[in-house]
C-alpha cells in the first residue's frame, strides 16, 4: 500500500533543509512539461537558498510559517 500524503510529509519535515530544497526542486521538476519551467524554478531554488545560506534571508520557524499562513486563510 503506498504511503499516505500525511506520512510522506511527516518524513519530509524531518528532512535537512538542504535536502527538503532538493526533494521540492525534484517534485517540481516532476510536474514542469516545459524545461523553461524547469530552469526557472531551479534557478529560484538556488537563489533562495543561497540567500538563507549568506544570512541575508532568515528561516521561520515551522510553527510560524503554519500559523500565519492559517491566519491569511481566515
């Protein structure tokens, strides 16, 4: 039986942030039929994690992303 969206996402979030960038570019990459797409979203990824990486952009904190995110949807 293949895994449920919630376990998949359970074990992503445990994930590196390194590595959670690398597992989106490649679900993107799966969905992207045009290569322009493909190199557009990559070059975004590398873009934003460089920025976390130099310190010029900071991370959130899960529990925050999830609750602003919660607040913008009410």
């Amino acid at each position: 039986m293949p895994a449920s969206l919630a376990t998949v996402e359970s074990q992503a979030l445990e994930l590196s942030p390194e590595e959670r960038v690398e597992l989106a570019n490649r679900l993107l990459s799966s969905l992207a039929a045009n290569s322009e797409i493909e190199e557009a979203w990559s070059a975004e990824v590398e873009r934003r994690l460089a920025e976390v990486e130099s310190g010029r952009m900071a991370l959130v904190p899960l529990e925050e992303a999830l609750s602003r995110a919660r607040s913008s949807l009410r």
